[in-house]
C-alpha cells in the first residue's frame, strides 16, 4: 500500500497515468487517502505542526434519514489496522433519522483523513440497500432481484448490488455484485440473443440443450411476437422444462401493464401451463411491485429505482476531545448512547 498522504507537500505523490483506462480509485488509492476532501489532509498537517496529531476524539456518525444501514463492512476495512475503537449497528440493521450509527475512538491522525471515504461508502449502501428493501417488501414473499448494474459505473456495481441483497434482494446479475454478496448471479439472456438469433423459440432451445440443469429455463417474450403468442409457442414447445417467460416490455409499447400480465396468465393456464410463472422487469417500482403484486406475477427484476437511489447522507461529528464533551453549535455535546451499537474493532 502507498503511504498515506499527510501534508500538501505529499500530494506530489498522487500520480495519473496516461494509459489509465477507467477513473475510479483503486483500493490503494483509496487506502492512500486520495479519495479524500484535501481539507483533511489540510488538517492533518496543520494538527501535526501544533503537536496535536495524536489528540484522542470520539466521533460519531448519524444518517439524514432513516432506512437500511449498508457499507459498515467497508468501513470497518478502512480502519482494522488502525489504533481505533469502533461501535456500530450491524451491517442490514434498520436505522432511525439521526440514530448514531457508528462511533469511533482513537487519535485523530489515525482516522481523520478516511471520513470522506467512510462517510461515502455508508451513504451510497444504505441508499441503495433501502431503495432494495422497499422492493422487497412490496414483492413479499415472491422473489426480487436486482438488474441495476448497467445504470451506474462499472467500477461501483458490485457495490450496489451486495448493498442491494443486504437490502432485501434475493439476488442480483452482476457477477461481482452476486459473488460479493455471498450468492452466484441471477438472470438468463437479453434482448441482444433473441435479435442476433433472430426467433425466440430457437433461442429457448438452445438454452435448454446447452445451460446447465440447475439454470432455470425463463424465457424473454416481448422482443419479435405478441408477449401472449411467443409465451404460447415457448411453453407448447418446451413444455414441463419451461420455468418461465419474461415480460419486458419497453415503455415505446406501454410498458407491462396489469391487462397483459392478466392476458399471459391466461392464456397459459387455458393452454395447461400453469405451472410456468411470470417474472416481470422494466422500470419497476414499489408502487408497480404492489399493482403487479394482486396478480398471478412470481417474481420481479428491478434496477434503476434501486441504482438510481438517493444516498442517504451521512454526518461524521467530534463529540469528545480528550474525554471532555465538544459539538459545533446546533448539536448536543458529548457522546450519545445508543445500546445497539456492538463493538467491532
């Protein structure tokens, strides 16, 4: 690992490669503190000047809203080769508006310059990790997986979808974000195959003959024929081998409304294939989940209203300076007790 940056002076260090393909921080640069605010580093030299560097602070972390509390872990892999104490909820654990989410104790030089990184990590996994769990609780008991990693950068996918199953998810496509989050990846083909094929039915049989057993056969129906039609010539074709059809319906053609869902559904058990279920994606929401939800839909595929969350914003307070009770005026002085807080370093 680079050596930390502390002073202005070391800024020199941070070098951009011309050859450098993608712009997201690397886990050294990260750990160097080059994703930092520079007025940490400002502080962090000022600090050392004055003989204060190792001054012992208890600082306290809250969230602007309440929700999911995601990206402790990352956090917490910042800071494990730090002279620090840590508290905090568990990774998952629901948080209230202004709940104290996380308490450190230690000098100020040992963690001081990784608030922007930890703040960041905490903000963005509880956004999307509470976007999951409201999803989640509007499929209930059907499955819902998260399809959001083509909307944000590469780099952050992963981190989405693992906030996304620790939100709720019962999986999610991106095969780093899956494999992070302890599951192997969930989804089947695009739009891109059954065009380049040029038949969905073909294409169906040759995913039957070549994917794996444990794969399970849920076809894409909305790309060339009437979504009831191709659901139809799949399901006669392949019969009890078929899992299921996907209705993906872009929003040029209405998008999959609830007199669709109920036309397939129909037309399937009138046909006797009842047991193929409905898997439904494309611009899902809550809201949508709940509508789709009173019908016979199995389960669903969400991703922008889960990539596109709104972090929720996370403040990192000092609230003791060598065990005397500080806070900047509008806050409280002094550490706040909070008994779901478990020691973690």
């Amino acid at each position: 690992m680079n050596d930390e940056l502390k002073e202005l002076s070391d800024l020199k260090k941070v070098k951009i490669k011309g050859d450098r393909k993608l712009f997201s921080a690397t886990h050294e640069e990260i750990e160097q503190g080059a994703t930092t605010d520079v007025y940490f580093i400002k502080t962090r030299e000022i600090l050392s000047e004055l003989d204060l560097a190792d001054t012992e602070v208890t600082a306290e972390i809250f969230p602007s809203q309440a929700g999911v509390f995601a990206g402790v872990d990352e956090a917490l892999n910042l800071l494990e080769q730090k002279d620090v104490k840590v508290w905090a909820l568990d990774e998952g654990s629901t948080m209230d508006r202004k709940e104290v989410v996380m308490k450190i104790k230690g000098s100020y030089e040992d963690f001081g310059i990784f608030e922007t990184a930890i703040l960041g990590a905490m903000s963005n996994s509880s956004g999307w990790a509470t976007a999951a769990k409201e999803c989640k609780e509007a499929a209930q008991n059907k499955p819902m997986l998260c399809f959001g990693a083509r909307h944000i950068h590469p780099a952050v996918a992963p981190v989405m979808e693992r906030a996304a199953v620790i939100g709720g998810a019962d999986g999610a496509s991106c095969i780093l974000g899956a494999k992070l989050a302890g599951q192997e990846p969930s989804g089947t083909v695009p739009h891109a195959l059954i065009l380049t094929v040029g038949d969905t039915l073909d294409v169906a049989e040759a995913y039957h003959e070549i994917m794996p057993e444990e794969a399970p056969r849920t076809i894409l129906v909305d790309t060339f024929k009437d979504e009831a039609e191709e659901s139809l010539r799949i399901a006669n074709e392949l019969e009890e081998d078929l899992d299921g059809i996907r209705l993906d319906t872009p929003s040029e053609r209405g998008g999959v409304t609830l007199d669709l869902v109920k036309e397939v559904r129909a037309r399937l058990d009138q046909a006797g294939h009842e047991h193929v279920n409905i898997f439904v994606s494309g611009g899902l929401t809550p809201e949508r989940i709940e509508e789709l939800n009173q019908l016979e839909v199995d389960g669903y595929g969400v991703g922008s209203y889960i990539s596109n969350a709104s972090a929720i914003n996370m403040t990192m307070d000092l609230k003791e300076i060598d065990g005397q009770a500080v806070a900047k005026r509008g806050r409280i002085p002094g550490t706040t007790e909070n008994k779901r807080l478990k020691r973690k370093l």
